[in-house]
C-alpha cells in the first residue's frame, strides 16, 4: 500500500520550460517505458522518453505535497506537425478530419508513480485533464488503449470507435474517444463528469461524430444497467448452453468488461503480461498464454486468470475481457469472481486457476 498522502495530488502545472519538460521525459522512461521493447524514441542513454511531436504538446504534471512528480500525461493536437505515422494510420484521422483536427486532442502517455497505481490518482488526474482540455475548445479527444484498459476508459466516458492497431513495437492498441458534447452518454457512465465540465460550452459536432463513427452508436457494457449489459452479453452468444447459464450474479462483474471483436484476418493480439480474466462468448481463437501454454477455446470457454495472453481468431469471434481496475473505486480487484464463471457452462468447460 502506497504511504499516506503520497499519491495526493497537491497541485497540478502545464509543463512549459525545458527544464519541466525533461522532467515529464525523465519519468515517463524510469517509470513505465524503459521496460517495453526498444524504440526511436526511446533513449537509454539519456533516459528520457522524447519524440519530435513532444515539441508541440501539452505536458501536464502532477505533484503531491512535498513538492514530488507523482503523474504525468501528454495532450497532442491532431493537427500537429510531427505526429508519427502510426497514430494518422491507427487512429483514423484522416476519416475523423471533418470533425476539425483542431478540435481533436490525442491524449497520450499517462505514466504513474508505481506505488499509486490502483489509488485515486489516475481520477484525479483524469478529471483534471478533461476540465483544462474542454476549457481550451477541445470537443474530442482520443487514447489508444491496450485491452485489458478498454473497460476503464470506458467508466471515464471514451468509446472504441475503430478496429485495435499492432504498433511498430509489437504492441496491441485500440482507438478510443471521449465526445465533450454527448452529454447523455456520459451522463450514463458516471456523474463524475458533469463536475468536471461543469460550466463549459462543449465544442464539437454531435451529429456527425455519431455519422462518422457509428461504433459510437453501441453502449458499453459499464454505461448499461446489470440486467441490460447480462441480456446483451447473452445475445452475443453463439452458444445455446451459454445462452442459458451464465448467471445473475456475473452482471456486476461486467461493468467491468470490455468487448473485444476479433476478425479472422488481424493478426495475434497481445492483450498484457498481467494475470486477467477472459471469456469467449462467439467464435473460435487460438490462445497462448505465458503460463499455460497455447489452446483452442470456442464459445463458451474462459479462463479465470492468464498471464501474456494472446488472440489469434481461428474465425470471428467476441471475447470479454476483464480489467482488473475500477477508477471510481480507488481500488483494484480482479473480477470477475472465481465462482461466476465456475458456474457458466458447467465447470467442465471453464478453466478456473
């Protein structure tokens, strides 16, 4: 458990001088990136995280009352110059144009101090982020996640929009946006967000957001009531035992779920290296797993925890994945519980762990 007040943020500044910005490129490496595979912008020898688009970014920090970096985030316009080519080809921008690349920040590298991850923090950070960005006329912004994130960004209001992206670094990431204008979504995902836009005139075009992207037009399981997000889940079931048995009690659980849709042509998606729990509801994949080795799971097969997990679609298939994070909460637990999914389709079909 962190040490008390150590993961308070005490006061929030936009990083503008140099020697604030190789602060933000200094923690970003010794706190997340260092570990991840060698890339162009990653430097060992000065170890920093720094690419050219940086240059043009909003760098936010947060520090707790003793005056100690404990988050930091970045926010790029998607009309800057230098973005990497990666981002114009997975996040779509030149599909999502019309909307005004102006009015659209890429919200990026979000790195916590190790002991405050699972606390409040990344909330607070969050919702301190969405308050400035909305202030300075941004109608949307966009994050690629990786799956075992997706269900947490959609509790804070983002919504898949286009199909995941393998990045040059062998990394799996989905697209996700957050619309300022639709107030009715997030309305159903948490109350949160009308203090932290409270006041602001939403910039944005609703209307063609939703004609653009008409993922948007599918509810996540987090914004869904329980009986709702179990009946929908059930309908995605390809699976006549399925169907029938998973039970009540799993509707909780699915607030924190993500829906992740594989396609028969992508290529294997490495969901993380942290044990999660997984669920295929339609369709067949291949699965290999770090501690458990490779298998076959059709609909209806799950496993309650799997480390270094990746999806290669044998043919389309829809398979739950469970994060393991409930921002709201403060906390982490790993749902869903072991019993639930013991129950679905009799535990012959089920690997529990």
């Amino acid at each position: 458990m962190p040490e008390q007040n150590l993961c308070i943020p005490h006061s929030w500044e936009s990083a503008d001088s140099h020697a604030l910005r190789e602060e933000v490129y200094s923690f970003r490496y010794r706190y997340y990136f260092r570990r991840l595979p060698e890339a162009e912008w990653l430097d060992h020898v000065r170890e920093r995280v720094y690419a050219p688009h940086d240059d043009h970014s909003i760098h936010l920090v947060a520090r707790n009352a003793e005056g100690r970096v404990i988050a930091v985030g970045t926010g790029t316009r998607a009309d800057s110059r230098e973005l990497p080519s990666e981002w114009v080809n997975m996040l779509r921008l030149e599909h999502v144009k019309p909307l005004g690349l102006a009015k659209i920040l890429i919200y990026s590298r979000l790195v916590e101090l190790p002991e405050c991850r699972g606390t409040s923090l990344f909330l607070d950070f969050f919702k301190y982020a969405a308050h400035l960005f909305t202030s300075q006329g941004f109608g949307y912004t966009i994050h690629y996640s990786p799956p075992a994130a997706v269900a947490m960004y959609e509790r804070l209001g983002y919504r898949t929009y286009t199909s995941g992206f393998t990045l040059a670094s062998d990394l799996y990431r989905i697209p996700m946006i957050l619309v300022a204008a639709d107030a009715a979504h997030l309305a159903r995902v948490h109350p949160a967000f009308s203090e932290a836009t409270r006041g602001l005139v939403m910039a944005g075009d609703l209307g063609l957001a939703y004609k653009l992207l008409p993922d948007l037009r599918t509810i996540p399981l987090c914004a869904r009531s329980a009986p709702e997000a179990l009946a929908y889940v059930r309908s995605l079931c390809r699976n006549g035992d399925a169907d029938r048995t998973i039970p009540e009690e799993a509707a909780r659980p699915l607030c924190r779920a993500a829906l992740l849709r594989l396609r028969k042509k992508d290529t294997p998606i490495h969901v993380g290296d942290k044990p999660l729990p997984w669920f295929v509801l339609s369709g067949t994949c291949e699965v290999s797993c770090k501690d458990s080795g490779s298998l076959v799971a059709q609909a209806g097969y799950g496993i309650n925890a799997c480390s270094g997990c990746s999806f290669t679609a044998l043919e389309d298939a829809d398979v739950l994945i469970f994060g393991n994070h409930d921002p709201f909460d403060g906390v982490q637990s790993v749902v869903p519980a072991v019993r639930f999914w013991k129950e679905i389709l009799a535990a012959k079909k089920i690997a529990p762990r």
